[in-house]
C-alpha cells in the first residue's frame, strides 16, 4: 500500500463512508430546498457517471439576486467502443430534448454527455436510459472510466473481435456496489451493511483509471495517454493478441512541476485471453499503491514513476502469473478520423460526419443536426459509432440503404459536415465554460473563432489544405488531449491560453510549452512567423508537428515525461 506522512484527501474519507457509493444521495435528491446534492454527495455522485455543476455564465446574477447558484448536472454514459444502435440514439435524443438543454455532446472519450440536467430529472434521466439497455455506471467517479476501442478499422471481423475484448474488460471491471439500481432504478436494498467490493475495496481507486484498445494504423484512441493501453496485434488477419502500454496520462496542474503530461511505455505482450489478467493486476496495483494523499499526483503515471517500470512491471507479472512477451511491432498512421464514405471488407460501407466539438443539436433558424441525425438513426439497422476524435461513424450500411442514407444527408444539410477544411476536422476542444466547474478559459465556444482566425493565416500563406491538429482545453488537465495536438492551446485565465507546439499526428510525441498566457492576438502574432518558415522550408509531406522540432525551434521542456514513443 502507499504510505507517507500526510494524512489521506478527504475524498479519502468521503468514499470510506459513502456505504457502497450510497452516500446521502436518497435525501439530497428528496430535498426541495435546493437545486445541489449535499456537499459530500457531490463526490459519490461522480461513481453514478454524474457531474454537479452549475451555469457559470449566471453566478454573478444570481449573486446579486441572493439566489443560489443555477445548479444543473452533467450525465455521461458507460459505452465501451462507443456503439449505439437506432434505437438507443433516439432515446438520447429525446432526454437531451425533454431533460437537458437540448444537445448531446459527443465526448473525447467515445461517450455522450447529457449538459443542462436538473436534480429533479436526474432519476428520470437514468430509468428512460436502462429502458435503453444503457447507464451511466462507472463513467465518472475514482474506478475505471468508458474503455474506448479504434472505431473505423475497414476489417469489420476484426473491428468485432477486439470490441468484444474492451466490452469484456468494461464489464470485469465494474464496481460491484448495488448502489445505482438502489437509488435511480428503484432497486430494493439489497444488503445491510453494504456488499463488499472484492476488486475496489472500500475506497476505489485514488483517481481515474482509463483504458484503450488501438487497432493499427489507426491511433485514434491516443493508446498512448491511458492508464492502460492494448495495441491489437494482427497476423495474417487474426488476432493474436495486445501489446500492453503502462502509465499514460497527459492531465497536470498550473505552477506545479511535480505533475506532467506522460506518454505510456510499452512493456510486452499478452494473448487475448490474457487481457483481463492484465487489466485486474494494473487496476488492483493502483489501488494498493498510488497516492491518496495528493490527488493531483494520484494518477497511475506518478506511481509507475515512483515505483520504477521495471518494478512495477515485476509486480502485475506475480499478480497475473505469467510473464509477458516481448512487445510485437506495429505501425500507426495517424490519430485522426477518415471523413466521408469508405468500403468495408463485408461489402458494407461506412461513413464518418464531423461533428464540430462533437456537440449536437438543432440550430434556431439553421443547421438541423440533431433532427438530421435523428432521421438517419430512423432509418439505418446497422451501428451508430462515437470516434475518441468526437465524430460519429454510421458503420455497416448495405447497398440497398446508402441511397436512402444519401437522401436524409440532402434532405437535412447533413452532406455540410463533408466539407469543412481540413484544419476544422482535425480541431478538438473541451466543454469549459459554462459548465465545467474547472474551466480558466473559453474552448468548445472558442476553438471556431480562432480557428476562423488560422484559416484566413494559413490561405495567406498558401497552406489552406494543410491538417493541423489543433486541440483547446479551458483548463491543464487535458480532456481535449492538447500536449498531443501540433498546436495545442491550454486555458490559463480568461482569454489566456499556453500555446503548446509539436505533436505529431499519430499521436506518439508530447508537444512543447512555447509560449505561456497568451491572448488571441498575441498567439497568432507567435504563430505567423511559424507559418512562414513552415510553408517556404517544409520538407515534401512534412507535418507542421514534425517541422518545428526538425528546425529546433522548440525550448526543452523537462516538465514533460517520456515525450516520444519510438
């Protein structure tokens, strides 16, 4: 277990005594005098896959009306590989409509965010989702997160098989607390006192815990930012099983140098059947060893960094009872999802829409997303997909359907998300402001301003082709995967963003700190210089990731760890 001499967070306590993540939940949702949870609650909640949050944009309003602040919840849910069916789309639509404010967000993570949710509707919200065959266990909370699967690979088989391990891995590791079906399905109590958690233990995990399964050469899952990571290794079409990666982790903290962005090691490999071992000993190990004291230095990353890989390494190897392989190689191509139809190996096709910021929903007096994706949702039997790049993949169309697809796309405007340029496709950016609570900086409202403002630089410069990834976070912790991005912007203040340069776009390289609070003018005035020296002494196919650290143009950055994965 991790000992020092500082006493446990008081999360610490709260999980301790939530009896099963049970918490006081039953009378905070019972009590009428206020739009909040009670102030411990807001912690047990997050294990049910539910933020407490409230509309930042109205506080000082409130305030000055003696009004508390405008509470509303956020409700994500648990999908590994991120598939719905038609189905399952139209009831998340018709909760944002009836319960939230109206859109649906797709997440960096392969999930759906439901925003603007009153505590009032927060049971109905849930009990229409298990109607559904859907929840939101486990999406939030100190256990281990949406395990997130490559979601366009053109070999359907394959795509299949290894969605059935994450699938696989989700469910082994779920919290085994009969909490969520007590409180929101209007379960009957099930034990008195409270079942214990044979894999979690009383207080769960320190943090967060987050796996991915990449499938080469596609890296649209960034394996290499997770807790945990599987690479799938292919030989002659088959499966032959996972290169494990170990201590990814990219979320930091302003002015405090202890924490870092990390990119994953890749430490062996292990026959699919071996994978669950492996998640349950990586898990378990965290739990037993990672820092509840400190929780902005309680992710895996830390422990593997104050433990020793190779120590660590030792210890999963006693707790499954095999030793790993050697690692088998493997190729990634790119991080970023392929727009447009594509051919499946089945003889099906696909098509992938950008969705700006993956978030969804009708435009007053324009562009009808929502209703338009309701529409083909009506229509297609096959797969709904959420790519980790926050877009959304129609998988498996027959070519009797694609004509009737087609149609909806005209009818609806939906053939706009074909077309957008380049620079916007490969663009991602975090909720911020106004919901999340942890937001310094605009982002999903601001990525297309500055992004209106990069692509007017780069036609002056003759670059308007080009694919810069370019990712905005509100805050360091990195929802939005920012140290990865070619131009990453990371919110310090209002208006003020750490420019970030770099990456590459296969994500196997952290970018470098560049410039700190800067404004929008000040950053495209340190941007513009780039650029030129960019389009006149590129290298034929060079990114514009790859130019800046060939030219040396980057300061050395020692707070970041294990920067480039070879």
């Amino acid at each position: 277990m991790f000992t020092n001499d500082k006493a446990s967070s008081d999360v610490e306590r709260i999980k301790a005594e939530s009896c099963g993540l049970r918490g006081t939940l039953r009378e905070s949702l019972r009590n009428p005098v206020t739009g909040a949870v009670a102030e411990d609650d807001v912690q047990i909640i997050k294990f049910h896959g539910i933020y407490q949050q409230d509309y930042r944009d109205l506080r000082a309003e409130r305030h000055q009306q003696k009004l508390e602040p405008l509470y509303q919840f956020m409700a994500r849910l648990r999908l590994p590989g991120g598939i719905l069916n038609g189905t399952q789309w139209l009831v998340l639509s018709e909760i944002a409509r009836t319960y939230g404010n109206g859109s649906l967000r797709i997440t960096s993570r392969q999930s759906i965010q439901f925003h603007g949710l009153l505590k009032t509707h927060l049971r109905s919200t849930l009990q229409a989702l298990d109607k559904a065959l859907l929840d939101t266990v486990s999406a939030c909370g100190d256990v281990n997160r949406n395990v997130i699967v490559s979601s366009a690979p053109q070999r359907s088989a394959q795509h299949a098989e290894v969605y059935g391990w994450a699938k696989g891995i989700a469910e082994h590791l779920l919290p085994q607390t009969h909490a969520y079906h007590e409180i929101w399905l209007d379960g009957q109590r099930v034990t008195a006192p409270p079942e214990e958690d044979s894999l979690y233990g009383p207080t769960y995990l320190p943090r967060k815990f987050k796996i991915a399964i990449a499938v080469p050469p596609h890296n649209d899952v960034d394996v290499f930012t997770q807790d945990l990571g599987f690479i799938a290794i292919h030989e002659d079409g088959r499966l032959v099983g996972f290169n494990v990666c170990v201590g990814g982790g990219l979320g930091r903290s302003h002015n405090k140098p202890d924490t870092y962005p990390r990119l994953a090691d890749t430490c062996g490999f292990c026959i699919p059947e071996q994978a669950l071992a492996v998640a349950e000993a990586v898990l378990t190990l965290q739990r037993d060893h990672g820092d509840r004291s400190d929780r902005s230095h309680a992710r895996l990353k830390y422990t593997v960094d104050r433990m020793g890989l190779d120590f660590f390494m030792q210890k999963v190897q006693q707790h499954t009872g095999f030793s790993l392989s050697p690692p088998r190689p493997f190729y990634f191509e790119t991080s970023g999802d392929r727009f447009g139809w594509f051919e499946n190996d089945d003889g099906t096709s696909s098509l992938t829409l950008f969705i700006p910021s993956g978030r969804i929903a009708n435009i007053e007096g324009g562009f009808p997303l929502l209703s338009g994706l309701d529409a083909l949702a009506r229509l297609h039997r096959g797969e709904i997909r959420l790519t980790c790049n926050q877009n959304l993949l129609i998988a498996g169309v027959s070519p009797a359907e694609r004509p009737q697809i087609e149609a909806v796309l005209a009818e609806y405007g939906l053939d706009r998300l074909l077309n957008f340029a380049p620079i916007r496709t490969h663009a991602m950016a975090c909720v911020a402001l106004p919901t999340c609570p942890l937001a310094m900086a605009e982002a999903e409202r601001y990525l297309p301003v500055f992004l209106d403002h990069m692509e007017t630089l780069l036609a002056e410069l003759g670059l308007e082709g080009e694919a810069l990834a370019v990712r905005m976070t509100g805050c360091p912790n990195g929802c939005a995967r920012p140290y990865l991005a070619e131009i990453g912007l990371v919110g310090k203040a209002p208006g003020l963003y750490d420019l970030y340069l770099g990456g590459d776009r296969a994500g196997m390289r952290l970018n470098t700190l560049y410039r700190e609070a800067m404004g929008e003018e000040a950053l495209l005035e340190a941007l513009r210089p780039l650029l030129v020296r960019f389009a006149g002494h590129r290298r034929p196919g060079e990114t514009f990731g790859d130019f800046v650290q060939r030219q040396d143009l980057l300061p050395s950055n020692p707070s970041h760890r294990h920067t480039e994965r070879a």
